[in-house]
C-alpha cells in the first residue's frame, strides 16, 4: 500500500513541473525569432516551483535578440507581455513576456500577444472614431 503511495507522489510531482524553454539568442542561433517546435525541443527545461516561463525580445546595439527562460515574476508583473524592459540593468527596446503553459515560451509570437494586439487595435479604433 505504501508503495503506491510513494509512485501516486512521484507521478503527482513530475506532472505539476513547468517546462520551459532556456535558452539565448546570443550563444544559440536557434533561440532566435523566427522559430520552429523542433529547433527549440532541446532547450526544454523544468523549472523550479513558483517559476513560469518568461522570453524576452529586445534590440542591443542594432541586433535583435531573444531570451527564453524560467524566472519569477517581479512585483507588478503579470501574465501577457509588457514594453520598455529592463534587460542587464539597463533599459532596452522590446519587451518580456510571462506566461504559464508548458513550453509557451517557445512561441515566435503567442496567441496572448495576438489577442493583446487585437484589443489594443480596437481601442484605437474606438477611441479615434469618437
């Protein structure tokens, strides 16, 4: 009985382990934007509990680079994507994106980006009409 007891945690554990994807465009061209499933698979990492995925896009003397890792969300930070971020204690152009499903930083544009443009778009819409 306790036998089953010890592979129900272990099953339990392994499934409640974020994946994400770990990896810099700086060291590996794969990590780069634009992208594809089979190139990033072998960045696949767990993550430490109260992690979520986080990639980072931004632009360091004219080249664009991306970031993908696990990492902690800061304090006024949430799911989506935000702009102006802070990349090696400095400023940067481009932005960071949180989110919480396996492997969903590996996206070269995540459908939470599209529908966060989309309503951006309809509130521009809307506010320029009227």
């Amino acid at each position: 009985m306790w036998k089953s007891g010890i592979i129900l945690l272990a099953v339990c554990t392994s499934v409640s382990a974020l994946s994400c994807m770990h990896c810099s465009s700086r060291e590996e061209t794969d990590c780069h934007d634009p992208t594809n499933a089979t190139s990033l698979a072998r960045f696949a990492v767990e993550c430490p509990r109260r992690h979520i995925c986080r990639k980072i896009t931004f632009t360091e003397g004219g080249k664009p680079h991306v970031i993908r890792e696990c990492a902690e969300m800061a304090k006024g930070d949430g799911l989506g994507c935000g702009w102006e971020i802070r990349v090696y204690s400095q400023i940067g152009s481009g932005y960071d994106c949180f989110c919480e499903e396996h492997n969903c930083n590996g996206a070269s544009v995540s459908a939470l980006s599209l529908l966060l443009l989309a309503a951006a778009a309809v509130v521009c819409a809307v506010t320029s009409s009227g």
